[in-house]
C-alpha cells in the first residue's frame, strides 16, 4: 500500500513540478509538499508500530516475537 501511494504522490508531484517550470514559477511549491508528505508518512509509519508493538498480547509465538523486538522500531 505505501508503494502504491508513493508512486502515485510522485506521478502528482512530477506533475506538479512540470506546470510550475512551464510557468517559470519557483519549485519550492513542490520541495513543500514533497517535505509535508515525507513528514505525514513519517508520522503514519511510527504511529502503526506503536499501536502493533504496544498492542501486541498472547502467548503464541508472533506475540512473543513482536513483544521482545519492540524496541527496535
């Protein structure tokens, strides 16, 4: 899922990038959004590994695993 979003926000972005030097316009418009994505990728990616690491209960072997691994995320 990451990938598929990845590669279409990078199709927009290209897109957008292209439209602002057609026009002669400054690309920080696109250096922007390409750094509040990065950021709320990176804010959605810690904030699922901490609901997975700290939610993780049981007694089978996947929750073992998750539960002495959770400090390497």
């Amino acid at each position: 899922m990451q990938s598929a979003c990845d590669k279409e926000f990078n199709a927009l972005l290209s897109e957008m990038r292209t439209c602002l030097r057609e026009n002669g316009r400054d690309q920080s418009l696109a250096d922007n959004a390409q750094k509040a994505y990065e950021s709320s990728k990176a804010s959605m990616v810690k904030e699922l590994k901490n609901v997975v690491y700290n939610t993780a209960v049981g007694n089978g072997s996947g929750g073992s695993w998750i539960q002495s691994h959770r400090n390497m995320a």
